[in-house]
C-alpha cells in the first residue's frame, strides 16, 4: 500500500477547510496581524487559503493564486507577523489533534515562502 501523502493524513478537503477556519479565527483576533485582512473578502480567503495549503500538502488542488512575492510585494509584512500566522497555524493543527511531525510538515512548506511574503524589515 503506498505511504499516503500529508494532504490524505491531515483528513482532506473537509479537514483542511476546518483548520483553516480555526486558523483565520485566531488569525483576526491577533491585533498584530488582523488589520491586513481589513478589506478582504475573508470567505473567499479562506477558500484561497484552503487551497493552498491542500496544494502545498500534496493534495489533488492546483493552487491558481497569485505568485508569492507579487501578491505581497506591497504589504509589508514583518518577519514577527510571518511568525504570528505561522503560530496562528500551527496552534489551528493542533485544535484538530494534528500529529507532531505532519504539523511540522506543513510549517516547513510555509516557511518555504517567507521570503516571498516578508517584504519588511523589523
């Protein structure tokens, strides 16, 4: 039987769209971060961000997102609020009972971006 990818352990479509749920609930709760979400349609955010990560995770998604760096080259993100949602993230898998090491999976593909999304200096 093959190894099942992080997208099949982490529950799938439903399971991914729950964390990301959770995760967005933390995330406009957090003073630090919830002001770039301001403007945003959060339920389609929420789809995108699904996506995402189902596609980052091995899933049967393609991500049809923006590039990384074009999409966040203007905000000005900081590398303590990249952590922030990390953090954000990584407390939404653990909500759902998220295994140590497919937890960490998924915070290595984001960290993979930071460079991408960080655009500002401390």
């Amino acid at each position: 039987m093959p190894e099942r990818t992080l997208y099949e352990r982490l529950g799938g479509e439903d399971a991914i769209a729950a964390v990301v749920d959770e995760f967005y609930d933390r995330v406009m709760a957090d003073e630090l971060v919830a002001g770039y979400f301001d403007d945003v349609d959060m339920q389609k955010q929420r789809a995108h961000q699904a996506q995402f990560i189902s596609s980052v995770a091995g899933g049967p998604v393609e991500y049809s997102g923006g590039e990384m760096a074009a999409v966040h080259d203007d905000m000005g993100i900081t590398p303590p609020e990249f952590q922030a949602i990390a953090t954000h993230l990584d407390d939404a898998l653990r909500t759902f009972d998220v295994d140590e090491d497919d937890r960490q999976a998924v915070l290595e593909e984001i960290a993979s971006y930071e460079d991408a999304v960080v655009t500002a200096a401390d």
